[in-house]
C-alpha cells in the first residue's frame, strides 16, 4: 500500500477526485484536488487486452494482472481519503466476450461501477482533453488522433465543435501481437504493419491539409523518444511538434 510522505497534507474525500481509465495496455490513476492540480498521477501496464485480437477473450494473466493493480490504486485511493473514484473501461472491456470476468471483481476491489465506454464517447473525452489544453485551436479545423492499445479514435475538430468521429479496432497491443514478433521488427512485419493500418484508414473520409493532433499513450512515447527523455516529463511532451 501507498501512503502519503511524511509530512504531506493529507487529502479528504471532499479535497480530491479521483478517475480511473482501464485501457487495453494500461491502467491510468489521477486524483486531483479541488482547484484540479494532480495530486496524484499514475500509469501501471494492466496489458489486459493481451491475445483478445486473437481469441475475442481477456487472458486470465491479464486479468490477474490488472485486478492486482485495481488493488495498488485503491490503497492509493485510501492514503488520499478517496471514496469511489470515476472509472471507465475502454476496447478490451467492451470487446471481450468474458469482460465481466475482470469488470466485477475490478468494481468490487475500487468500490466502484465500472463506465464501459462505447468508441464514441472515448472520441467525444479525447476532443475535449485537446480543447482544453490549447485553447489556441479554438478557432481551428483540426484531426485529433488518440491511439490505444485496442482501439484508435479519429476526431474532426470545427471552430471547437466535433464534426465528425470514427472509433477503428486497430491499436498498439492489437497490431503488435497480429504483425510484430521480433524486436526489432523486420521489413516484412513493418510492411504487414503498414498496409493494415493502409486497409483500415483508407475508407474514411478523413481531412487533409490541417493540423494533427496526437495523444495518449504512443504519440507521447514518440515525443519521449524525440527528446531523448530518460525520465518522462509531461510538461515537455504536451504541445511538442513532430514532423
């Protein structure tokens, strides 16, 4: 269990907020106090959608996995005087034909419901995290591109107003276990890679010509890349320019 250092305050449940994103690669904690200042922010590798691609369940080993992590958060939750956080569950829970295997002893151990997400409303959450950190897009006509482990969102952003919005099972657990099996990949793998990713956008009536906006987890591993990070640092991914 997590508990605060010493000497720091002590957060009430009237203090802090807590939201809990169970993905298909990661779990994701953050509490917040009531200004919205992070108190606490965490990123554990639950790996849950593991071989759902290939057999449409959770692995056993990934369940156990994640509800071990479900555990470590709620000991957080606690050192913070955090009830019943916010939690939503994305591709893996919403795909897998045994989801309740994970889903109710996950709401059992947080004390929680579980939110499965539908594709629209992860769209609907990743335009609004973008309106809010650049307000200088308020007047822009934007893509927002937010890749999960299962699942990919791609957003058309007007004047701030969603126009348009596609969720696409394509991800980075999902296309790693059916295309990579050598690290470094080989020409051949990246070529498969490619020409999937080719088959799932080309239908789309996607925008070109405006800016594309990256988020979560493997645009900002590539932003870490980019600047070399040895240590991750949010403040220097976020609004990071790429070619």
């Amino acid at each position: 269990m997590i508990a605060p250092a010493a000497g720091a305050p002590r957060y009430t449940a009237a203090m802090a907020t807590a939201v809990i994103d169970i993905g298909t690669n990661t779990l994701l904690l953050l509490i917040v106090d009531d200004a919205l200042r992070p108190i606490v922010d965490l990123c554990r590798f639950g790996r849950l959608g593991k071989g759902l691609d290939r057999t449409g369940r959770l692995d056993a080993e990934a369940i156990a996995r994640s509800l071990a992590i479900c555990r470590e958060y709620r000991g957080v939750l606690d050192a913070h005087g955090v009830g019943a956080p916010t939690v939503i569950a994305t591709q893996a829970a919403r795909e897998a034909a045994n989801a309740a295997d994970f889903v109710g002893p996950a709401e059992q151990i947080l004390g929680a419901p579980i939110e499965v997400i539908a594709g629209e409303r992860e769209a609907q959450l990743a335009a609004t995290a973008v309106a809010s950190t650049f307000p200088e897009l308020a007047d822009a006509r934007y893509l927002v591109v937010d890749v999960g482990g299962g699942s990919t969102e791609l957003i058309t952003v007007e004047r701030g107003r969603v126009a348009a919005q596609v969720s696409v099972p394509i991800g980075a657990v999902r296309l790693t276990e059916r295309h990579l099996a050598h690290d470094p990949p080989t020409a051949a793998e990246l070529a498969a890679l490619d020409a999937d990713i080719a088959r799932t956008l080309a239908p789309l009536a996607l925008p070109r010509g405006v800016p594309v906006i990256g988020t979560a987890g493997t645009a900002t591993t590539l932003a870490a890349v980019k600047l070399a990070l040895t240590t991750y640092d949010a403040g220097a991914v976020t609004g990071l320019r790429l070619s």
